[in-house]
C-alpha cells in the first residue's frame, strides 16, 4: 500500500493488480488444502471458520428482521450467535440454515473478486467485515479471534508487496471454499458420537420437521458444489 492520504490509499484498494501466474494459484490451493486436511493446522485455523460460520448466522439474522444480541467465540472453536425475533418460521429457519454453508459461499465470492484481480479490494472488504463483526462480539476470546484475524490481513495488505498480497490472498480464498466441507463432517461425527439438540441440524429439524441427517446432507451437497465451482472457476 502505498497511499498516504485516505483518497490515495481508497484509490490504492481499488487498483487492479496483476494477475498471479498459474503455479501461484496451484500452489496456494494445495497448501489451503493441507491446512484442512492436517490435524494441527486445522485446529488452529479452524477459528477463522467460525468467525464465517456466526458470521453467516448475524447476516441473515439482519435480513431477516431479528434482532441481534451478540455473537461469542470459544476457544474449541465452538460459537454461538443470539438473537431476538420470532422463535420459528422463515426467518429463523433461514437463519440456523446459513451457518454452515458461509465459509464456501465467502470462498466463492472472493474468487469472484480475484478474478477480476481486485486483490487488495478484497483484503480491506475482508478488515471492514471483521471490523462490524467485532462490535458484536460478546467474550474475550472472541475479541482476541476477530482482532488476530483482522491484524494479520491488514498488515499483509498494507506492508506487503504485491505479489506477497496475492499468494496470501489466495490462499485465504481456497482456505474458506475448502474448510467449509470438513466441519460438514465434524458435525455428523459429533451427533453420533454425542448427540445435541444445540446443533444447526437439530435445530432445522425441530423448526421444519425434516431430520437432522438430511439437512447434514443439505450442508454437504452445498458446500461441495460450490467447491466444485470455485475450483473450476479458478484452474479452467
């Protein structure tokens, strides 16, 4: 970034930068992929996934009419959205269902953005969604998780060159198109394991009647096929 003024560096987030060369885009993919696939990375990247997962709950809560409370993050990478409004119909139902299926559809939109090489456009979109996600957080360690999150992508878009911003750019997109599909997983795994009315999919299936495993498969189906999508979009 090379702006000192706030109308050069708004001119700065809006430049089109250069378009990456092909192994950039292979190589970002496969080590996006890695960080899903191995246990100790995911662990710890798995908080970013959530920080998307309460995310996609408090928008469509909005759209929807309810009345947000806060949103809290623990430190299992669990976290919980809260809000007021009707205790059923759409609008909640609406509401339980985005959880799972945002960090894909964010993927995809910022594939989007890269494809038009609005590299930086889509670091400084990213700061300014943690930054309103932050006025909602209700716990420390969410405060700590929002605020690391955001750090680290505003230094990369400020002191960075353009080429660092790109590699990282990349590889944050491919990193949310894939880990939306593993906690797909994890949640299945955990009601057969330890049952909870709590989950997303219980829920859908006291608020609609539907079993909880079918809407499992409803996340999964989804987040697969914007997978899918994303990956096409980027490699062909």
């Amino acid at each position: 970034m090379q702006g000192t003024t706030f109308a050069e560096v708004w001119r700065d987030v809006f430049l089109v930068q250069p378009t990456p060369p092909q192994w950039l885009v292979i190589a970002t993919g496969a080590a996006a992929l890695a960080v899903v696939i191995i246990r100790g990375p995911w662990r710890i990247a798995r908080n970013v996934v959530t920080i998307a997962h309460e995310g996609g709950h408090a928008v469509v809560a909005l759209l929807s009419g309810r009345q947000l409370t806060g949103i809290r993050l623990h430190s299992d990478t669990s976290g919980v959205t809260v809000s007021r409004g009707r205790p059923d119909g759409i609008g909640m139902i609406l509401t339980v269902a985005a959880g799972y299926i945002t960090p894909s559809i964010v993927g995809l939109f910022g594939i989007l953005l890269l494809m038009g090489n609005r590299i930086t456009a889509l670091l400084w979109m990213s700061i300014l969604v943690l930054a309103a996600m932050l006025l909602l957080i209700r716990n420390v360690y969410g405060v700590v998780s929002v605020v690391g999150t955001g750090a680290v992508v505003f230094l990369v878009s400020w002191f960075t060159p353009a080429e660092v911003q790109a590699a990282f750019a990349y590889f944050f997109t491919w990193f949310l198109l894939f880990a939306g599909v593993r906690p797909v997983f994890e949640l299945q795994s955990q009601r057969r394991r330890q049952p909870s009315p709590q989950s997303d999919a219980d829920q859908l299936s006291r608020l609609t009647g539907v079993p909880g495993t079918v809407w499992v498969l409803f996340f999964g189906a989804v987040n697969a096929a914007v997978t899918a999508l994303g990956v096409w979009l980027l490699m062909f």
